[in-house]
C-alpha cells in the first residue's frame, strides 16, 4: 500500500473516505448515501441515514482548527439551542455521549477529528442578497451578539482572543526578509503603516465589548430556507469584538456583490437590521477590514510566495485610496 503522501489528490480523497465511514461508525450512524461537499481546508460531507436523517460530517485537518475549536463551537451551539430561538445546527453525540470524535481508518491520517450536525433545509444566503434578507442577517448578527456577551463558557472553552490582526498563532511573517524582497519601497511603507493602524484600531476598542462570536459569519455561512436564516459552521468561535464580527463578514459581502453602490445599500439593509436589536458598535469597521487584508497577505506570503507581490500591492494601493479619500475601493483582487 502506498503511503498516503504518495496518493494523488483524488486518491487521498478515497483514504480519507475511510476517516468518514469510522467517524459514522463511532457517532452511531447507518449511512445510505455519503457526498463530498467540501475539500479545501477540512473534509465536509452530506449523509442521508437510514433512518431518514441527514447530517453535515466535518472531517477536520488540525493543520486548520485543532480540537479546542471543535469543543468550544461544540458548547456555543449547545448553549444557543438552548438558550434562544436562532435555528443552529444540532450537535449529534456518540452513544457513549461524546460529541467529538477521532476516526481511523486503514493509511489514513491519525490525527483527524470529527464533528456531526444536523444537515440545515435551505439555500445559501449568497443566493439571496436581497435588501431583506440582508436585514435579517443584521438581525441575526445582533441576536448571537447578546447571547455571546451573557453566556458564561464552561471549562474548556477557548481562551483566545481575536483581538490582533493575528490570533491564532499563525506566524507573522510580512516584514520577513523573504517578504520584505517582494515589495518596493513604497508598498513595504504603506504596509508597515496599515499594520500599525490596525493594532491601533483593535486597541482602541472597548474591553467591556469583547464577548464570544461566531469570527466567520460570511453569507455563504448561513443558510436561508422559507424567509428564516439559518447559522452554521461555527468553527472559528472565539472570544471578540462585535465590530470585528461584521467586519469579517461585511468585506466578504462587499467582494462578492462587487459593485459598491449595491454594497452601500445592503450595508444600510444590515445595519437597520442589527440596530433593531443592539446600537452600532464604536470604531473603524474599514481599519479592521484591512487587518484582514493584512491576514491574507501574511497567508500568501506563507503558502503561495509567488504571488506575494501582487497582493501586497493591491492591498497597499487599496489602504493609500482610503487614507486619501476615506473611501474602500473593491477588495476584490482582479486574476
């Protein structure tokens, strides 16, 4: 047999459905139909049971979220499906009550862990950016957000905190030496002043603020199904900032839509949306929204070195027309 570094892409993808039979196996499950809906940071599947049920199986690499982030979503979810009326995902235990658990299978990774949920009715929100529905995902937003700062995590919950441009111990390697060849001298100087302007606006953020959030509430994160909305993939939970939170998922919004005078009306939708529930948090939601430029020019400049040039540029030039104009440009880098 083959070791499993030696597999094709389609190949590991065959060793690893072995990791989601065991990880059926273990939670109790009879499946008739498993699809692979997902590959590129963990392995996601979609199981129709025996039974009727249908499940979401998250297979999880620990190079991306290790076990604490699977406990701690496990214990958030838990807590809002008892606590409120947001339709979440339902965690489903092994027999013997554990809801993580580490399959193995034959020339398989042994390092993988997996989580079982109930499959959610509806299509993605990305499918729906309408006005309204938008207004319902600041609704949405608003309602995790009280329940974030009122809950009291049980032992073992996630310490972390994203309160930095980066915070979950990726090395911050921008102004390495191997970085710092790729930018001119201009880029290098308007990076190194968004770097400090980002820590600035995290620091200027109110401590009293800082509560648990979802860190990854993108529209395509949410499902919508008959006029409700429907939160998943909980995976990033960690302790916050509410202004973070929408930042993370308003640039995505804004790429997507790809047209800013659409943007700045869901942006308006959302905001109603969120301020029936809880006012507006104080800051500068663009600031942070470049701190996650900032974290995907630090990923390139990790994984895919060649094209750390034209990133930085790109996202040098897009903080130089703000600072200029107080306007952002679209974040959406052209291929």
């Amino acid at each position: 047999m083959k070791s499993y570094e030696q597999l094709t892409f389609k190949g590991k993808l065959r060793r690893l459905r072995g990791l989601a039979e065991d990880a059926l196996r273990q939670f109790g499950v009879t499946a008739v139909r498993l699809k692979l809906i997902g590959y590129d940071t963990n392995l996601i599947y979609r199981v129709w049971a025996e039974d009727g049920q249908q499940f979401a199986l998250r297979i999880a690499n620990p190079k991306w979220r290790g076990v604490e982030s699977a406990v701690s979503e496990v214990m958030w979810l838990d807590a809002l499906a008892h606590d409120t009326d947001i339709p979440v995902p339902h965690i489903q235990r092994a027999p013997a009550g554990e809801a993580v658990v580490f399959p193995q299978a034959v020339g398989a990774p042994e390092d993988r862990h997996a989580l079982l949920m109930s499959w959610l009715p509806g299509v993605l929100l990305g499918k729906r950016l309408t006005a309204q529905s938008v207004t319902k995902m600041g609704e949405l937003f608003a309602k995790l957000h009280l329940h974030g700062a009122s809950w009291q995590p049980p032992d073992g919950f996630t310490t972390r905190r994203f309160d930095q441009m980066l915070s979950r111990g990726e090395p911050n390697v921008l102004f390495a030496e191997s970085s710092l060849a790729a930018y001119d001298a201009q880029t290098e100087a308007l990076l190194r002043q968004m770097s400090e302007q980002v820590a600035q606006t995290y620091a200027a953020l109110d401590p009293a603020d800082l509560r648990v959030i979802h860190c990854d509430l993108w529209h395509d994160n949410i499902k919508i199904h008959q006029g409700q909305l429907y939160p998943f993939d909980f995976e990033d939970t960690i302790w916050g900032f509410r202004l973070h939170d929408m930042a993370m998922a308003l640039l995505d919004l804004y790429e997507d839509v790809g047209d800013s005078a659409k943007y700045t009306r869901l942006l308006a939708a959302f905001r109603a949306g969120y301020e029936a529930y809880l006012p507006w948090p104080e800051g500068e939601m663009v600031l942070l929204q470049f701190g996650r430029m900032l974290w995907k020019t630090n990923w390139i400049a990790r994984f895919w070195p060649e094209g750390l040039a034209k990133t930085a540029v790109f996202h040098a030039n897009l903080y130089d027309h703000y600072r200029k104009t107080g306007e952002l440009m679209l974040p959406k880098l052209p291929r």
